[in-house]
C-alpha cells in the first residue's frame, strides 16, 4: 500500500514537471519586470528608503 503510494506520488510530480516545461516556452517569462537597483547614499553607503533621502544627512 506504501509503495503505491509513493508511486502515485511521484508519477505526479514527474507530470506536474512536464506541464510546467511544456508551459513554460510559450511566454511564461517574457511579461517579468526589470527590477532598479537599490539607491545607495553617496555620504555613508547606507540604502536610501523611500523618496526623502538618507537620515545621515538630517542628523545633528
């Protein structure tokens, strides 16, 4: 009854991978968008968060 199992188990894994790999040419990837890179401040090297620039410069 196990091995039944385990069976059926992985002769559904194996056919989800098919679907994805005959699924995934047909444009799956092509609508992903580019991502910037992080803005880094140019005074403590910190990643600036948000639109108000870095804390380091507003201190003191």
């Amino acid at each position: 009854m196990l091995v039944k199992i385990v069976t059926l188990f992985l002769v559904g894994m194996a056919a989800v991978a098919l679907i994805g790999r005959l699924r995934w040419p047909l444009g799956g990837r092509k609508s992903q968008t580019k991502v910037p890179p992080p803005t880094i401040c140019g005074h403590c090297g910190r990643f600036v968060l948000g639109k108000d620039g870095c804390d380091c410069r507003r201190k003191g």
